[in-house]
C-alpha cells in the first residue's frame, strides 16, 4: 500500500483539494521527519520547510508555522494569536489529539479539532514552501499565502527567530 492511501495523509489531500489547491502530496523515498531531513530530501533551503510546532497556551493548543531554519518565539506567540498566557510545548499525545498527526507528520491543516495558528514570515522568502502531510514521509509544497489562507493561520513577523 502506497504510503498516499494512508487515512491520514489522505486527510490532508482531501482538506487541500475542497480548499481549491491543485497541490499534490508527494510521497518521498527518504525521512522529512525533521525539517532538516524534508530539506535534503526534497534538495531545498532548509528555510523553506514549514515546521508545524504545536503549543498549549493556558490550556489551549495552538501551532506555530515557523519556516525550517526559525526557532518560534515562544513568549510572543500568544501575543501573536491575541492570546494571554505561556506557551508551552506540547508532548507527543497531545499533539495527536489536537491535531490527529504523530510528531514527524504533522500538517498546517486538516486538524481533528479547530487550532488557532500563527505563521511565520519568513517563509514568505520562499515561492514555494514544502509542508508535512500526514506521514514522516509525505509533503505537499504550496505557495505560502496560499498556506496562510488554507490553514486559517495569523501571520506573525515577530514568532520565527533566527538561530543563535
């Protein structure tokens, strides 16, 4: 079985096909289970990954899409998201109640629960950035505004840091 017809990565093409993106999901040979691996899979910058970082705010998940080579921000992503409150990283059991993906998978879409998202930038550096979809080893490259409007996502100058 293709790794394509799995449940979840169906999930994201059909959330990215009834959102009007011709976007296909593609199906890599290697690991994109970090962004550093989806950059040298796919032969990219590694700033034009999409990280889709999940959070918890005063009890409430959110996710940042912070590109590749960003770490978020953490004290001014509630801001961001007009939230109050410290943003925490979330384990690995709720990001898949939230999201419905394991670490590794996770998408900027398709969520099993409504997800107030921040999006960085910076990625719009980039004509076209490359985001998890479902599987470790499935993406879908889409032009970030495009992504900023699918995903519901606020954008955010301030989240997406440089590395130290």
């Amino acid at each position: 079985m293709s790794l394509l017809e799995r449940a979840s990565v169906r999930r994201v093409s059909e959330a990215l096909a009834a959102a009007g993106c011709e976007t296909q999901v593609i199906e890599l040979e290697t690991t994109a289970r970090t962004a550093r691996d989806a950059a040298q899979s796919l032969g990219c910058e590694l700033g034009a990954i999409v990280k889709s970082l999940l959070f918890d705010v005063a009890g409430q998940p959110v996710m940042a899409l912070v590109a590749g080579d960003r770490q978020c921000d953490t004290k001014l992503l509630p801001a961001a998201l007009g939230l109050k409150g410290k943003a925490k990283r979330a384990d690995a059991d709720a990001v898949r109640r939230a999201t419905g993906f394991s670490i590794g998978g996770v998408a900027p879409l398709a969520h099993t629960e409504p997800i107030p998202i921040a999006f960085d930038a910076s990625l719009r550096r980039f004509a076209t950035v490359f985001a998890a979809a479902g599987h470790p080893h499935c993406v879908f490259g889409i032009a970030p505004e495009v992504l900023i409007e699918v995903s519901g996502g606020i954008e955010s100058a301030e989240i997406g840091q440089a590395f130290c």
